[in-house]
C-alpha cells in the first residue's frame, strides 16, 4: 500500500534486578549495642505480665531506675515493682524478673 508507514519496531528492555545491600553493608547496626535494650523482646514481655505502666528515670551517670505497675486482684489498686542497673537493659531486665516473681507467688 502507497502512502502508509512501515510499523515502528521497538526494541524489549527489560529491566534490571534490584539488589539491595544488606544493613552491614550500609553501615547501620540492627542489632542493640552492648547495654542497651531490645525494647520489642521487653514490651513482649511486659505485655506477658500484664505492665500497666512503667517508667525510666537515669538517677545518674552510672543507675538507671526501672519503676513498673502491675495490675492486683483489687479493683484499682496496682503492685509497684522498683528495680536499678548500671544501664537501662540491667534495670529493666532486673524490674521484670522481680515482676515475674511476684506474679508467679500470686
């Protein structure tokens, strides 16, 4: 046929894999430093607990203070468990064994 244009090939690309570098090789440390918390392993086991409320208070450079509530049989009323560490995985770890403790005397 006169007049028509021959239909324009195009070539396949097709595109190219994705490769992500892992953390280490980007330099980001996933993994908790020596002394500090692995806050999902703790919440977890505070959820396990039943933890009402807790707090962290850094006393000084060298006592960290953990201060957790637990729930009682008593409508309203909450058992108060105090813990201290050098660092804040020390206390905390130290608060929620006490925490375990008391609940499993009760």
């Amino acid at each position: 046929m006169r007049g028509q244009m021959a239909e324009e090939v195009v070539p396949t690309v097709r595109p190219l894999p994705v490769a992500m570098p892992s953390p280490d090789q980007l330099g980001v440390n996933i993994r908790p430093a020596a002394g500090a918390c692995d806050w999902t392993a703790i919440h977890k086991r505070m959820q396990d607990l039943g933890v009402v409320s807790f707090q962290m208070d850094r006393l000084n450079a060298d006592v960290f203070q953990i201060t957790c509530l637990l729930p009682t049989a008593e409508a309203g009323r909450t058992h108060r468990i105090e813990a201290h560490g050098a660092t804040e995985a020390e206390a905390m770890r130290c608060a929620l064994d006490e925490a375990q403790r008391w609940k499993s005397q009760r």
